[in-house]
C-alpha cells in the first residue's frame, strides 16, 4: 500500500517537473520572441535612420547643386560686368578720339584763319582801301557766325554726351535694381529653405514621438504579460498548494501503516 501511495506521489511529482519544464520552455520562448521583437525594432530604428540619412544626403545634394548654379550665375554677371566695363572702356577710347578729332579740326581751323589773315593782308596790299576794310568786316561776321555754329554744336555734343552719361546712369540703376531683386529672391529662397528644414526637424520629432509612443505601448504591453505570468504563477503556487493539501492525508496514511 504505501508502496502504491509512493507511485502516485512520484508519477504527480514527475508531472508536476513536466510542467515546470513546459514553463520553463515557453518562457524561453517568450524570451525568444521578446529579443527577435528587440532585433525587429532595432532594425526598424537603424533603417529610419539610414532613411534620414539618404534624405539628408539628399538635401545635402542639392543644396550644393544650388550653390553651384549660384556661383555660375555670380560668374555670369561678373563676365557680364567686364564686358559692361570693357564697353565703357570703348565708350571713353572712342570720346577721347573724337576729342582728339575736334581738336585737330580746331587746329585746321586755326591754320585755315591764319592762311586767311595772310591771304587778307596780301589783299590788302594789292587792293588797300574801303574796301578790303568792308571784306574785312564781311569776313569777321562770317567768323562769327561759324564761331557761333562751333558753340552750337559744342552745346549740342555736350547735350549728347550728357543724354548718353544719363543713360548709362539709369541702365547702372537698373542693373543695381536687378542685383537687389535677385538678392530679395535670394533671400526668399533661404527663408523657404529655413521653413524646409524646420518642417523636416518637426517631422523629425514626430516620427521620435511615436517611436516613442510605439516603444512605450510596448513595454505596457510587456508589463500586463508581465503581471499576467505573475498572476499564472500565484495560480499555479495556488495549485501546488492546494494539490500539497490533497497529499496531505495520504502521507499521514502511508505513515500511520
């Protein structure tokens, strides 16, 4: 008999380390399926990273790209600047040959007046009297009027130049005009990069918030596995308790004979 009662105590207690080993072996597994959820969210955090990474790459790019084109169109209008300063070059070669011009025109004329004055003194010699007197007159209000028609023309030619400087003055305020509004532009542009990056840094932060909020439903998730394992094993020290309560009486038999 007491050999019997002993079988059946030993077959509940092998059963009994069954079940421990069954316990144990599905927390191995949890433990398993905890760390290939850990593999799983560490993969998931390296590629959101190496995401932000191409994307940065990305802007990085591009905001070289425009650097380039910036510096080709600074390049552009420096090239454009030369030639404006090349023309003005031109401009004043071609002013001061005119000048020149004028001034051998001037001495041809003064050569021609001394010619005349010689010529006018020859005449007067051969013809003398009123009337090389009367021609002489003719002849100062003929250099009047061409000294007259000279300070017209150099009113006119002043006028000119005046009207052309004006010219140049108003094309240098354009152009001044121009190089203001590229750098408003540029200007815009920068603002609209800076409210780019910081959509993107809010982006950022929202995909940290529900990381976070991801990673924090998990653990609550694993603290109410956590408390139902708790509350498995409190059921099952219930059971080997009460089972322990059942043995009880057996063994104060086994004893008693």
């Amino acid at each position: 008999m007491r050999c019997f009662a002993r079988e059946r105590w030993c077959k509940r207690e092998r059963e009994r380390e069954r079940e421990r080993e069954r316990e144990r072996e599905r927390e191995r597994e949890r433990e398993r399926e905890r760390e290939r959820e850990r593999e799983r969210e560490g993969e998931s955090k390296r590629e959101s990273k190496r995401e932000r990474e191409r994307k940065r790459e990305i802007k990085r790019e591009s905001e070289r790209e425009r650097e380039r084109e910036r510096e080709r169109e600074r390049e552009r209008e420096r090239e454009r600047e030369r030639e404006r300063e090349g023309e003005r070059e031109r401009e004043g070669e071609r002013e001061r040959e005119r000048e020149r011009e004028r001034e051998r025109e001037r001495e041809r004329e003064r050569e021609r007046e001394r010619e005349r004055k010689r010529e006018r003194k020859r005449e007067r010699k051969r013809e003398g009297g009123e009337r090389e007197r009367e021609r002489e007159r003719e002849r100062e209000r003929e250099r009047e009027r061409e000294r007259e028609r000279e300070r017209e023309r150099e009113r006119e030619y002043v006028c000119v130049r005046e009207r052309e400087r004006e010219r140049e003055r108003e094309r240098e305020r354009e152009r001044e005009r121009e190089k203001e509004r590229e750098r408003e532009r540029e200007r815009e542009r920068e603002r609209e990069r800076e409210r780019e990056r910081e959509r993107e840094r809010e982006r950022e932060r929202e995909r940290e918030r529900e990381i976070e909020s991801k990673r924090e439903r998990e653990r609550e998730r694993e603290r109410g596995r956590e408390r139902e394992r708790e509350r498995e094993r409190e059921r099952e020290r219930e059971r080997e308790r009460e089972r322990e309560r059942e043995r009880e009486p057996e063994r104060e038999k086994a004893t008693s004979k």
